[in-house]
C-alpha cells in the first residue's frame, strides 16, 4: 500500500542530455538513502551524518562503482521545500546518467513520486495553502513576465492574504451573531444589521473587484487569442511575420493561398497574443478554400480580439466590406496595411462598421512601420491601460472563480436578508456559504479527489 508520506524520488529536471540533473529525494528516509549511496571526498565527512543546508562533493556509489561524481544538498525538515527531510543530488544531465541515480535511490527504498507530490507534501504539511501551490505551477508555465509577476505575487501570499482576511472578519461576525442569539441578556443585537450590512458591502466590493480581474488574469496567463483577418493579399501572413521577428508563416502574392488557419505565439512588451492567421473570408466555390472561410468564422467567435487588415493602396472592396460586417460588434483593431505606398485611402466607408472604441492605425508590415502603435492600442483596448502600472493580483485560475462567483453571490444574498429585516440566523447561513467557498480557494476543506486532481496536473519532480 502506499503511505501517502513513505519518501518518495523523482528527477526534477527536464529529461534531456543538458549540464546538470537534479533528482531529489523527500522524506524520512532520504538521509539514511544519502548515506547508503554517497562518499563524500572529504574524508572526515560521515554520509551518515550530512549537516543540514550543507552542499556536499563527491562520488555517487553503487556498491563499489562510481555512478557520477555529484553535488548533495541537504535540508532537513521542517526548513525545506516539502516540510520532510529532502536531500537534492546534483549530478551531470545525462539522461542515463540521471535515470542510474533515480534507480539507485529507489532501490534504497525511496518510492517514485507522483506528478506535483513534492509541492502536495509543501501543501498537506501546511507550508503553503492550496492557491499557492496552484501558482508554482503557473509560475513554471508563466508565458510571459506578466504572468511571471502575478505567479510569484500568488506565490507569496498576496491572493491567501486577501482570502484569509476576509474569512476572519466574515467568522468573527458569524461568532458574534451566534453568542447574541445564545446569550440575548448580555449582548444586543440592536443595530447590529446595519453595522454588519456595511461589512458585507466591502466584502462584496472586494469579491467583486477580484472576479473583475479575472479576463485581464486570463488574458496574462493564457495569452490574448488574437484573429487576424483582411482579404488576400492585404498582408495578413507580412504582419503576422513581421510580429514573429522571422518567417515562418507563407508570404506569397497569389491570391487565396492562405488557405488554412496558422496559428503562432508571440509575446511583445510582456503580453502573449495567440496570433491565429485566417484564410480571407470571401465567397468561393473552391472547396479546400470553403472549409478555410468556414474554419475562419469559427476562429473569428472565438477569438478575444480581431485583428481586420486592410491593403489601404487601393480602395476598399465588396469583400472587405463583408469581413467587416462579420466583425462589426467585436473587439477589433483596424490595420491600414501598406503605409509605405503613397495613395490616398478613403475610410469613410470604413467607418460605418466600426464602433467609437475601435482603434483605426496604419502600418506597414513590409517596413515595420506602426507596429509600436498597435501594441500601444491593444495594450489600451484588452488592459484600459492599468497593466503596466499596478501591482495589482490577477485571477488567473477558474477554479478560484468559480468559488469567488460563489462566495460572491452568498454575500449578496446576506445583504439582501439584512434589507429585508429577516432574522439574524438568516444571514449566519450565508455568511457562512460564503466563508467556506472563500475557503476552497486556500484549499480548505477541499475534498480529497480534487486535491489529487490538481497535483495530477503538476510535472514530476515538482
Ligand atoms: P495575405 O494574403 O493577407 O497573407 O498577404 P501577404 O502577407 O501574403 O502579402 C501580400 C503581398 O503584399 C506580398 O507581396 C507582400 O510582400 C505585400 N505586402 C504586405 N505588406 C506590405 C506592406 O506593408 N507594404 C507593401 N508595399 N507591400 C506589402
């Protein structure tokens, strides 16, 4: 049977040939492992006796063959990552090299771990909460320095904090109101529900202003899905190249070769776009270009924002005019292409499918020109500008949401039993719904399954 805490190995490095591999070892065992496997090259070293936050050079032995010749650090619990003894050896990166040691240690009775298990001891030894378990995880999928920011942020605390804070202000209230009722004589509940009703406007106002955050979240995390669209030849595949730094995707004069969707990850200025480059959407009776057109309006509804390249040395046509009555209530950006052809453009047209908001820029994908200006734009219209500035903590995760709406909609139902005079132990029912879906985020009271399906998504040796 598995002990969910016998010691447990894992290599927590990538598996490749690299410069250095690190298996690490946690649990009780994994000093009595340590001392069984390795000689130290000072002598007066005693394996058996490795000092705590002590880095160690020698060879790691398999009876009497030298496997590699290694780095040990030593962190005895509870000042260590996962809480329990874990010892780190720190050897070359050949793959065969790391799989011998990884084999070594398990036959000395450490146990393979499970993805994400280190972090699961980190959590069910109380080192970090739930919410900061979930952001190392973010943290080593961070896409970009946003993303970065916010996981470490999340890391430290600054989400468990907030979380934490309102839940004590919330039970205090709770164990007031419950003393009252017990104990009418001594303590009144006179005025009380409209005192509690201001307490309950700023938990909402928190709540609320977190779950705001949450497509800004997304947007930093995940990185914004972002469509370009324009009929062939506007510069769709120029821009997109332009963006990527490097071409890769199919620059080409003839009309309609971009016939399926490409799809391209770029970040600029910290922000990661999904770039998707569409085929034109246009009328056709070529049937691998109508799968195209079609495949196009289904990136088009999903994407965040919408990207409408026009070639703006000529004039605009039937079929500009019909992308742009596809997109005509979406977020989008229009792009002037060909900036560097000296004719005159007429957006007059133009205008008559946009919406106030939507940024009209012109570029150049060939010479680079105005790309600056689409950042500054796009920054603008996903962000409202506040990105840049603020510390602010991001909701990235949709479980938090999920019970961010929850708690939210509890505190709401509080309020309105206060308006609407019932009794006191009305609203203990939803402040405590409210308390305890706060609580999911923290990771208390979370049921088992869903603790192991969240370090289910972890890498090994995390
Ligand atoms: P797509 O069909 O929309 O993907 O368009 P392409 O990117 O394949 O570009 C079509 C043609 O326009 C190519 O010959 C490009 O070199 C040219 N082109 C693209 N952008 C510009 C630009 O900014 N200025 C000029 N002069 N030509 C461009």
């Amino acid at each position: 049977m598995i002990n969910e805490f016998d010691t447990i190995a894992a290599i927590a490095t990538a598996v490749s040939n690299a410069g250095i591999g690190i298996v690490r070892i946690s649990g009780d065992d994994s000093l009595r492992i340590i001392g069984e496997i390795f000689e130290p090259y000072n002598k007066k070293k005693d394996a058996k006796n490795l000092e705590s936050h002590r880095i160690y050079y020698g060879n790691i032995m398999d009876g009497r063959e030298v496997i590699d010749e290694c780095i040990v650090l030593i962190m005895k619990g509870p000042h260590s990552y996962t809480k329990e003894d874990v010892v780190e050896i720190d050897c070359h990166g050949g793959v065969s090299v790391i799989y011998r040691i990884l084999n070594l240690v398990i036959a000395h009775g450490a146990r393979p771990a499970d993805p994400g298990e280190f972090t699961k001891r980190a959590f069910l030894n109380g080192r970090i909460d739930l919410s900061q378990a979930e952001a190392v995880m973010e943290l080593i999928d961070s896409k970009n320095e946003l993303a970065r920011r916010n996981s470490v942020s999340q890391l430290k605390g600054n989400l468990s904090d907030k979380i934490k804070k309102i839940r004590e202000e919330v039970l205090y209230q709770i164990a007031y109101i419950e003393s009252a009722l017990d104990d009418p004589e001594h303590i009144s509940l006179d005025g009380y529900p409209q005192q509690l009703a201001g307490l309950v406007d700023n938990w909402i106002e928190i709540t609320d202003k977190m779950l705001s955050s949450y497509d800004d979240g997304r947007y930093i995390s995940e990185g914004i899905r972002t469509c370009i669209v324009g009929k062939p030849n506007a510069g769709k595949s120029s821009f997109l190249n332009t963006l990527l730094g490097e071409e890769r995707a199919i620059v080409t004069e003839v009309a309609g070769t971009t016939r399926d969707t490409l799809e391209e990850s770029v970040t600029i200025d910290g922000i990661t776009l999904n770039m998707i480059d569409t085929a034109g959407i246009h009328d056709t009776e070529d049937q691998v270009e109508k799968i195209g057109v079609q495949k196009a309006k289904k990136e088009i509804e999903n994407a965040d924002i919408i990207l409408f390249l026009a070639d703006s040395s000529i004039p605009l046509e039937k079929e500009d005019f019909d992308i742009l009555e596809e997109i005509r209530d979406r977020k989008k950006i229009i792009l002037l292409n060909k900036s560097d052809k000296d004719t005159e453009f007429d957006d007059t047209p133009l205008r008559e499918y946009l919406n106030e908001e939507d940024p009209i820029i012109s570029i150049s994908a060939k010479y680079n020109e105005g790309i600056d200006d689409f950042i500054k734009e796009l920054k603008n219209l996903m962000f409202h500008g506040r990105i840049d500035t603020n510390n602010e903590m991001y909701i990235t995760n949709a479980r938090h949401k999920k019970a961010l709406d929850d708690a939210l909609t509890s505190f709401q139902c509080a309020k309105r039993s206060i308006e609407d005079g019932m009794p006191e132990d009305f609203f203990t029912i939803d402040l405590m719904n409210g308390y305890e879906k706060l609580g999911l985020i923290v990771g208390e009271s979370v049921e088992e399954d869903l603790i192991n399906e969240i370090f289910s998504r972890f890498c090994t040796g995390k």
